[in-house]
C-alpha cells in the first residue's frame, strides 16, 4: 500500500515506549503527564494489541515483546525495513510537522521503499502571525511558500486549520476583516479566524493552479484539537466556491468520528477524497467498520489509506497491518452483499495504491 500520510519515525534507534503511543501530547513541567501516559497505558486497547501483535511478529511471548524489539532494533534500518517490509507499505507520504524542510531521502533508505514530500503552512503562518505581519503581506509570503514548495518537487501541502480556528471557514473573509482579527491580545495558535480562512480559500486557488493536493486534517487528533471544530461538513461552504471545486482536496484521518459525512461528501464532491489513517492506530477493533461504512458510501476512486504512523516505526507498522487485515474482513461482508470479486479487488487496488499514485501524480 501507498502510505497517504505518515510523520518522520526515529532516524536513529530509540527504545519502543508503549506510554508515548498516546493521543494525549501534554508536557507540562515535573515529568507529570509522562508519568500519567505510562500509568494508562497498560489499560489502553491500541497498546495490548500492539504488544500482542509485536509478539506475534518476532515469534516471543507477549512479555517479552518490548526487550525482543529492542535487541533487534539495534540494528535500525533492519529493525525498520522488516517492518515495512512485514506491513506491505511500498511508499509513504511523509509531513514533517514543523518548519523546515524533511530529509526524505533518509526515511527512504531507512524504510527501503519511495518517500515522498508533503509541505504544511501552519509553521509559516504562526510565524507571520506572531511577528505582527498584515494580512497584505501574509497572502504573498503564502503564495511565495506554495510556489517554491512546488518547485522543490512536493507531492501535496496540507493544513491543520482544524488545530487553529477551526474548519468553519467563512469564504468571504475579506483583507480589512482579516487584519482586524489580528489581535495580539489573542494567542498565535487561536488568532486570525478571519485570515486563515482568507488564507485557506487563498491556499485552494493557488494549488489548483499549480496541480497539487491539498491534505486538510479533519475529525479527531491530539489533545491540542478542538474536536467539534474538525467536523468536515464545516467546510462545506468554502468548498462551493470556484476556487473549492477546482483544489484536489484529501479529507485525512477519515473524519474519525465523521467518516459517514466524510463518505458523502466524497461521493457528491468529484474534486474531493477521504484518507483513512489514525484511527486504525487508536481506535483498531473498529477499523473493519469505518472501513465498510466508507466503501458503502463514497466511490472506490475517492479513498486513500494511511497510517498518521509518527516517532516509532512500530506505529506505522501497526496501522498498515490493521487496515489490511480490515480490507480482508469487509471483502467477506461484500462479496456477501453481492460485489463480484473483481469489483472488490479493484476497489482495494484503487484504494490502498492506486488512488495515492493518482492523486500525487507518483511516478
């Protein structure tokens, strides 16, 4: 499968801490919220499956899963090959999440298989913001930023507006409106509702023109989202405008706990596709039914798979395993319903290779 987003793993070999394999990011001061993280997560589902299914992997007990992987991970581009390899992952698409641009060369030969680039504005624009730039000047240094990223040869940008001001974005936010919401009384990461939404249809325009996707992160994440903010159906104005229905859009992470509105809007939206990662990592018994809801929906062409696999290679290992095993259980419930086989193995070739290479122009 094409990994349709995934984050950097450890360059370098990093002991496997089931505790961080957590959506809650706190990390306030005294090592508090580190200790609660290791505390809950024996009782989590995501870290006994990880375990157990780690163990199955290297042929040990359970118990022992965590000091095998260890010493076998001592050799780290072996460590992490294998478990590509053992995944079926055959290229990701990988967001650096913070500024600066990502080594993917490295990641590349580290993972034995294609990495491509994808570029994320919010660094730029929390950086303009905080430095008091006008609404004028952060438009251009946003044009400027998707140009030369295109020129860098990216596969896609992406947005984590949901993270900000939320996805409810109003397209006709004007200059004069966006830099009144510039407010420095505000913090940088909940300032400027108007100018990132005259940013985002701004973002829309500018990557239809130059032929590139645009990942938006919908539905569940951190604990530094605002869920009821990352609804996609909040995007629905936005994306009647002519520069929404030029824009290829990826509605990422399935819209986890949305995916039903996610699925339709896929299915009414020609321009518009749904990528399934995350939530096979934290939520994993029910990825099958996610899966099935999706397909019942939305047309086989507008889906992707991902993991959202970040800092341990376990993580993107782990997803890509459940969404396999998760495509071979909803065959069985469609060649039920009636789908022909050949109908079926097309739909998973669109969805777990093909749709990626398609949608990210992949070579």
């Amino acid at each position: 499968m094409i990994d349709d987003h995934a984050h950097p793993f450890a360059a370098e070999f990093a002991p496997l801490d089931l505790a961080e394999i957590s959506l809650d990011v706190r990390d306030g001061p005294g090592g508090a919220d580190r200790r609660r993280r290791a505390e809950l997560a024996a009782g989590r589902l995501a870290t006994e499956l990880v375990v157990s299914r780690l163990a199955a992997y290297l042929r040990c007990e359970p118990e022992e899963a965590v000091s095998v992987r260890d010493a076998r991970a001592a050799d780290w581009p072996g460590h992490i090959a294998g478990l590509f390899a053992d995944a079926g992952i055959g290229g990701m698409l990988l967001d650096p999440g913070g500024p600066g641009t990502l080594d993917v060369k490295k990641y590349s030969a580290l993972a034995g298989v294609p990495a491509w680039p994808l570029a994320r504005i919010e660094p730029l624009l929390d950086e303009l913001i905080g430095a008091g730039q006008g609404a004028r000047e952060i438009l251009a240094a946003v044009t400027e930023f998707l140009s030369t990223a295109a020129d860098s040869a990216v596969a896609g940008f992406k947005t984590v507006l949901a993270y900000r001001t939320g996805l409810a974005v109003d397209p006709d936010a004007t200059l004069a409106a966006a830099d009144r919401s510039l407010d420095p009384a505000i913090p940088v990461r909940r300032r400027g509702k108007a100018l990132r939404d005259l940013v985002f249809r701004h973002m829309l325009a500018v990557t239809a023109d130059l032929g590139l996707p645009i990942q938006i992160h919908t539905g569940y994440g951190d604990s530094e989202i605002r869920l009821a903010e990352s609804n996609p159906l909040l995007l629905d104005e936005v994306l009647r405008t002519p520069e929404g229905e030029a824009a290829t859009v990826v509605l990422i992470h399935g819209s986890f706990p949305w995916h039903d509105q996610a699925a339709y809007l896929a299915s009414v939206k020609p321009n518009l596709y749904v990528e399934m990662s995350l939530s096979p990592i934290f939520s994993p018994v029910t990825t099958a039914d996610r899966l099935l809801r999706l397909l019942d929906t939305a047309p086989a062409g507008r889906l992707l798979a991902g993991t959202d696999g970040h800092g341990q290679p376990e993580t993107h290992w782990f997803a890509a395993q459940g969404l396999l095993a998760a495509f071979d259980k909803v065959s069985v419930l469609l060649r039920d319903a009636g789908a022909r086989p050949s109908w079926i193995a097309r739909a998973r070739d669109l969805m777990l290779d093909a749709n990626a290479r398609s949608v990210y122009r992949l070579s």
